[in-house]
C-alpha cells in the first residue's frame, strides 16, 4: 500500500489525467500479478470515484535510471467492480 490509511481524500494524487509511479524494490522479484485499490463509491464524500485510476500499464525496470523497461501488462481498473481488484502478469 503507498498509504497507511484508506480514510477518503488521504490519496495520492496525480495532476492532470496521467501520471507514472516507479517503486523501487530491495531485491529483484518476478511478480505474477498486481493489485489496485480504491475506495468504493459508497464510501466517497462525492458518491462518485471518477478520480479513481482507469487504464494502466506496468513495466518491469531493471533499476530507476532505465529509459524502457519491459511490458508486464496493460490493465483496466473496473469503476463498478469490487474496491481492490487483481491483475495478472500478462507475460
């Protein structure tokens, strides 16, 4: 999780409609799959969760300097389905 919470409006935010995230891990791993998580509309003080993330990419970098990294998977976040949704590695 990048937050110790999940109270509504305690996110992290990217400005604009798109934005990049690079996690930089003690050891290299070989992931099989990813998960995203956003609180549900029921819970949003606006009733709405259209800030929630929709299309998504992850790459796999061999450290955070690398221009290009390879392509884990392209995935899209369900706004009707359940908060915390899996994603399998796609190769």
């Amino acid at each position: 999780s990048m937050q110790p919470d999940m109270y509504p409006g305690n996110c992290w935010a990217f400005k604009g409609s798109q934005g990049y995230l690079v996690v930089r891990l003690s050891m290299k791993i070989y992931p099989t799959a990813f998960t995203l998580e956003h609180i549900p509309k029921t819970l949003s003080p606006t009733g709405n969760i259209t800030s929630a993330p929709r299309n998504f990419s992850v790459y796999g970098l061999d450290d955070e300097y690398q221009e290009e990294g390879k392509l884990l998977g392209e995935y899209v976040y369900d706004q009707e389905g359940e908060p915390l949704q899996m994603f399998p590695v796609m190769v």
